[in-house]
C-alpha cells in the first residue's frame, strides 16, 4: 500500500505487518486517534518526518492505514504551535493512481511539496463540505 506522509510517499507493504515491524500495536488495537498523536508528537519536537527515525514515519502512516481509509496524512506544525496537540491534521484517501504519479515525479526531482500540494492536498480542499 503506498502511503503519502506530508512530502514523502511511502510504500508500506501490508500496513499490519510494517506496523509490526516497527514496533507498533497489532491491527486489532490500531487506533486512528494513536497514530495521529504519534504524527502530531513527531512533527512538533522535529518539525519533518524527514528529521526522523524512518521507522517513525513508517509507523504513523501505517496506524493511520490500518484504523482508517486513508492514504495521504498532512501534519503542519504552524508558528505559534506550543504543543503537540496544535499541530494541525488532514487526512484523505486520494486515488491510487495520484499515489504512484507522486512516486514517479519523487523519483525523478526528489520531495516537492508544491507538486503534493496541487495534485493532492489542494484538491481534497475542494472536495471538503462546506
């Protein structure tokens, strides 16, 4: 399963087993609220998922993955934030096919924000109800 964490796409395999390998909690006690408190936690003492371990990142995306059906997590920690818990959130499921195009443009040009952000998280803004 691929799995975009902020700028990265990750490819998780089976979300269960690489939670499992990096030292997560079985499936069954996979809780989207842990994950996102795992991301949230991460992001405010680093500031990127590229600042830390990778099984880190592995483990917040595949929690998410496998207590919800998300895909794509964004974690932005604004300016003023003093605390995990204002480290702001979102979540989608974008199509597997804007996944592997995000994959195949990181493999040429490296991490683009820019590029994530049109073709996922700005459209998922659109797709928000009002």
């Amino acid at each position: 399963m691929l799995f975009l964490l902020n700028d990265t796409v990750l490819d998780l395999g089976v979300p269960a087993d690489t939670l499992a390998r990096v030292g997560g909690p079985a499936a069954s006690r996979a809780r989207l609220g842990a994950g996102v408190q795992s991301g949230q936690e991460a992001i405010f003492v680093a500031g990127s998922f590229s600042q830390t371990h990778v099984d880190l990142a592995l483990k917040v995306a595949a929690e998410i993955a496998v207590s919800s059906e998300a895909n794509a997590a964004l974690f932005v920690r604004p300016d003023r934030c003093r605390s995990p818990a204002q480290v702001a959130v979102r979540l989608v499921s974008a199509p597997l096919t804007t996944l592997v195009a995000i994959q195949q443009h990181q493999a040429r040009v490296g991490a683009d924000p820019a590029y994530i952000n049109e073709h996922v998280w700005n459209l998922a803004a659109g797709l928000q109800p009002a």
